[in-house]
C-alpha cells in the first residue's frame, strides 16, 4: 500500500464594464460591493483547466469530471462541476464561471471580468511542484503580469488599473504543501518541523500578497486549510483497515493552528498595506460542519469520494473506466482529495455570509 500511495502521490503533484451587484437572490445575501473582476490564484481547489494546457499528468479533463458541469463538460475542474470561485464570481454578478488564464481561446470579456491562474497539485513551497511540473505560486504572479500587459493592450491603461484595483482576489493553497512535502513524504523533515513549516509556507504567502499588492490589487480573500485529516486519501494512508475510518485529529489540529497563524497575519498585512482590505476565508469550519453532522446537508457519505473506491482515486485514476456513486450530491468528496460540487455549494454559501456580514 504505502509505496502505491507515494506513487500515486507523486503523480498528484503532476498535475471594463463595471458590473454592478444585485442581491444575490439563491443566497439571500444584500449585496452591496461590486467589484469588476475576479482574480484567482492557487491549486486545484480553485483551478479552473490551467493545467490542460501544461505538460503534467495531473488532469482532470476527462470523464467522470465535470459530470454536473453544464453540457456535462470536463473543464479540467477537480471536481463534478462547479468551484468555489464560480460560486462566489456568479454572487457578485460578475460571471458564472471563471476561465483558466491558458486557454488559448480567452475572450475580451473574459479577460476583463477576471480569470484563474491556479494549476492543480501547486502550493506555496516551490519544492511541491518539482515532479509534477504544475506551475508553482511563486511563478503564478508572472503570468498575471502577461494578463495585465495584455489586459492594457485590450482597455487601455488607466481602465486596466482600474480593473486590477477594484478586482476580488482570491488565494487558495497550502494543503498540497503540507500533505505531500510533510504528512506523505519526508520531504522537508530535515530542514523543518510542522511550525516551522507552517511559517515557511505563511512567510512565502505573505511575500505573493505583497507581489500582487504592488501589481494593483488590493482586495485579497485568502482561504485557510480544510481539515486535511479528514481527507479520504490520507486516511487511507493512515489506517489499513478501510472499514474504521475516521479523521486523522492530529492532522485537523495542525490546520486549525496555521489557520490561526494565518488569521493573524492576515491581520499585519492588512495593517502594513495600506488601501487594501485582506479576508479571511474559513474552510474549515464549513467542512467540519459537514462530516459532523451530514444529515444536515443531505450526505449520506464523507469518508470517500464518490470516484470509484473513493479510497485513493484522483486524477489519472478516476477516469472513464472508474464507476461513479450514483448520487454525488449525497458525497462531501467527488474524488479521494477533492470536494464536490454540493461540498462547494456549502462553503461558497458560508464564505459569501461571513464575508457580507464582516463588510456589512
Ligand atoms: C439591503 O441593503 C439595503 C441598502 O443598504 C438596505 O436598505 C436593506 O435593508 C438591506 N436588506 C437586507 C435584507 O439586509
Ligand atoms: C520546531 O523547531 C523550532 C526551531 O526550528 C523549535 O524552536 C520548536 O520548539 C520546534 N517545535 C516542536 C513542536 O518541536
């Protein structure tokens, strides 16, 4: 088992119009921000098919992907259908869904209105992306300078910078870092312990921020951790007998201590640049929510994805051959590492209430 996992873990890390905002009727939410684009950087969680178009195995532009996609189309979208930041992009009345900045086929108006620079089995340390050739977060801020150079070209400067400035930023990562550099390999045992690493991972965030702050944004929605230990593919590395599965709560406890370290920084940061305004995102909650108390949003499974087994399979592995559950909306996990969309719903719903509360 153990070195089938390392394996299939190695494999992972491959992979100007200024709308105005209504209320957001599906929400109940008062909307009154607007914001004229959408800006997304991170790893699969918010990769929207940016790595169809690299060279990595880690894909997930095939069936059983995207199956409640519109048109059933496997976006290169790690889950059925939609993400977090189509949720949150279609509340604000920007847009419904958020291209990955490679397309080659990017309008305009896509161009304007924000898109995705996230790619799958990415983190916040470099090293997490060496195998898998994903393109790391340090390398996502110059393909978003190419975004703004072309951005200007199609807008014009002055608007450009308008676009940039009032754009919603949304930071996703972290999890690949922790789980393949430090839970599942020991790639970065000699040089850190988990503290230690967890300020590694902080330090490298805090300097992205600080890039994209000095590019023009200025409002930054950072996501926390889930509860990793609650993952089905690392309870799967954890326990051999796969019928006593539960959350590994020494892993949940790690999370719970970066996302209070990032609370705080996000705090400095807030402080230390001045005109901008940085959001917590809770993952964390919402998510716990659900494996506690599944009834509550209609699962009837969140111990396994709804991919084949829902043991191990992802990526490569869950593929056109790979039987599928019948219901994905009953499932926290479509896949062994990945929410689905009903999983999403939830927490899009909860960050978009806590976040209107907060701006309220
Ligand atoms: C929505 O916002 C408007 C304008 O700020 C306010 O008058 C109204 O009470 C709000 N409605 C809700 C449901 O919060
Ligand atoms: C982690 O390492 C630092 C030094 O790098 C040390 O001060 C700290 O006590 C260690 N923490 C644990 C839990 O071992």
């Amino acid at each position: 088992m153990a070195p089938f996992l390392l394996f299939l873990l190695m494999m992972i890390s491959t992979n100007t119009t200024t709308t105005t905002c209504h209320a957001a009727s599906n929400n109940n939410i008062n909307i009154t921000r607007s914001f004229p684009a959408i800006l997304v950087f991170g790893d699969s969680t918010v990769d929207t098919g940016n790595n169809n178009f690299i060279l990595s195995l880690f894909k997930s532009n095939h069936y059983p992907y995207g199956r409640e996609f519109p048109n059933h189309i496997a976006t290169g979208r790690f889950s059925n259908g939609r993400l977090v930041p189509d949720f949150v992009a279609s509340a604000f009345g920007i847009k419904e869904f958020i291209p990955p900045y490679l397309d080659p086929s990017l309008s305009d108006y896509e161009l304007r209105t924000g898109v995705s620079f996230a790619s799958a089995g990415s983190g916040l340390d470099d090293l997490t992306s060496v195998v898998s050739k994903v393109i790391p977060m340090s390398a996502q801020p110059t393909f978003f300078k190419k975004y703004i150079k072309r951005l200007e070209r199609v807008v014009g400067k002055e608007e450009a910078n308008k676009i940039i400035n009032g754009a919603f930023v949304v930071i996703s990562a972290g999890s690949n870092d922790i789980l393949f550099n430090f839970y599942d390999t020991p790639a970065r045992w000699f040089q850190f312990n988990i503290t230690g690493y967890q300020d590694f991972l902080l330090q490298n965030l805090h300097d992205l921020v600080k890039q994209l702050y000095d590019l023009g944004c200025r409002t930054f929605a950072i996501s926390g951790l889930a509860p990793l230990g609650c993952v089905p593919i690392q309870i799967t590395a954890k326990f051999n007998n796969p019928f006593t599965r539960s959350c590994l709560e020494d892993e949940n406890a790690d999370a719970r201590v970066y996302n209070s370290k990032l609370e705080k920084l996000i705090h400095t940061m807030q402080a230390s640049l001045p005109g901008s305004e940085v959001i917590y995102l809770n993952i964390y909650d919402p998510v716990i929510d659900m494996i506690n108390n599944p009834q509550k949003y209609g699962f009837v499974e969140t111990k396994r994805g709804c991919c084949g087994t829902g043991l191990v399979e992802t990526g490569p592995l869950c593929n056109v051959f790979t039987p599928v559950c019948l219901n994905p909306s009953q499932y926290l996990f479509w896949d062994a590492i990945h929410p689905s969309e009903a999983a999403y719903k939830v927490v899009s719903k909860s960050l978009l209430d806590s976040f209107f509360n907060h701006a309220s």
